[in-house]
C-alpha cells in the first residue's frame, strides 16, 4: 500500500489530546504518522477584514512615503557618511510574526561594530551592565554618533523600516520588534506578541519609548496585542505624530 506524503489538514471540532491544546475551531495539519505539524486558529470575519484592511494601509502608506521621503533618505544618507566611517543603512535580525526571523532596516546611528563594542562595555562596566539588563538598552550610549544623535531624537533612523513594511516583514504599527536575544528575557510575554507582526510605532512608542523599561515595553505590546483593531492602530497612528513632533521619550 503506497502513501502520500503530503500533510493533511482537517478543520477539528474537539480532538482528545494529553497536551490539553484549545483545539475548538483549529485546523489542525497532520503527517503520515498522525503527527501534528501545524494547529492555527481559524480567523473570524473581523479578523480576515482587518487583515485586510491593515495590509492595505501598510502598501498604500509605505509606497507612498518611500518615494515622497526619497530626498530626506538621499541627505541622511550623506550626512551619516560623512559623519562617521561605514555603511548610511545597517540590517539587524529581528524576531518577526509567528517567531519568525527577518532582517530590519535603519539608518546607522552608532559606531561600526556596535554590537561588538556593547559586549566589551557591559563587561568591564558593572553600571552599564545593570542598566542595559533593566532596559535592554543603555541612556548615555557612548555608541551613538554626532548625527545619529539626532537621527535617534527626531525618529529619522527608524524610516528605512518602511521597508519592511512594503515587504510585509513589518506593520506601520504593532509590537516593538525585538532581537533574537531578547527572546528568553521576553519570558511568558513572547507567545503573545508574536501574534502581530512588529510596527514602527505601537503602545509603547506612544507612551514614552526610551524612558520606559524592558518589563514595561512587554507589558505594553502584550496589550496591544490583546486589544489590536483598525481603529486602534488608526488612533496609535494620530498619536504618534504628536510624540515626533514632540520628541517626547526620543533618545
């Protein structure tokens, strides 16, 4: 007797596990052996039209930024070039949707081999080491360049993630996208965010950003998360113009 390799999918009302998976309304995908590949939730019609409606305003608003910005990327640009030695722009991975990894565009805003230079600092400097385990990040970062000081104030860095959103890596607005590193301090909050894509602006980017710890950041994405619909993300969105202009918690 010959046998398909292929997965099966089932749409499974009630399913008798030891796991005690919520399985009511899933699809469940199978193997050969009854093995379960995959289980999603199937979405409700708010949710498929959400979807869609978020999608929409992603492209719509990202292509149209991305070529009315095209001069303020050209200046930045140059101005990080001749600033400091490097690259203008820099890919860093980032824990995307469903967990998955994908690279994030910024405009440099540090000194090449940031990363590098973080581990020597944190090593040798028992302060700094405490703050950045509190924060995820350091407020006096000797890192940071001369214009990517004000790259960081005026939120000018975080434009090449439009990008992203063009992509689909990223949302105009959702959780903070994290580094893969930060996974296990992410703890019981991680399985929650995930299930929105990352944004360029979110609750947190609104409610302070840098002046907020690492614990208050999940707390906030993990609300937003909870709560996330069209006209919330409509209002995060209303909001954050305000925070820019402002400069309120930008370092």
């Amino acid at each position: 007797m010959s046998h398909s390799n292929e997965a099966q999918e089932f749409n499974i009302l009630s399913v008798e596990t030891d796991k005690k998976l919520p399985v009511e309304n899933n699809i469940i995908k199978f193997d050969d052996n009854n093995k379960v590949l995959e289980q999603k939730e199937k979405k409700t019609f708010n949710e498929i039209t959400y979807s869609f409606l978020k999608r929409t305003v992603d492209i719509t608003a990202s292509a149209t930024a991305l070529l009315l910005l095209s001069p303020v990327f050209l200046v930045t640009s140059l101005a990080i070039r001749k600033d400091s030695d490097g690259p203008a722009m820099f890919t860093q991975k980032r824990i995307g949707k469903d967990g998955k990894l994908f690279e994030i565009y910024k405009f440099r805003t540090m000194v090449p081999d940031a990363d590098k230079k973080l581990f020597e600092l944190l090593d040798k400097d028992e302060k700094a080491r405490e703050e950045y385990k509190v924060n995820k990040k350091l407020k006096n970062d000797p890192r940071i360049t001369k214009v990517g000081n004000f790259l960081r104030k005026t939120s000018i860095d975080e434009l090449p993630q439009l990008i992203n959103v063009l992509k689909g890596d990223m949302s105009l607005v959702g959780p903070r996208p994290y580094l893969p590193r930060e996974k296990d301090d992410m703890g019981a909050y991680y399985n929650t965010i995930i299930e929105s894509k990352p944004g360029i602006t979110g609750l947190w980017q609104v409610s302070g950003r840098s002046n907020t710890t690492f614990e208050d950041r999940l707390e906030f994405d993990k609300e937003y998360t909870e709560n996330k619909g069209f006209f919330y993300d409509m209002g995060l969105l209303t909001k954050t113009v305000g925070v820019v202009i402002h400069k309120d918690g930008a370092e």
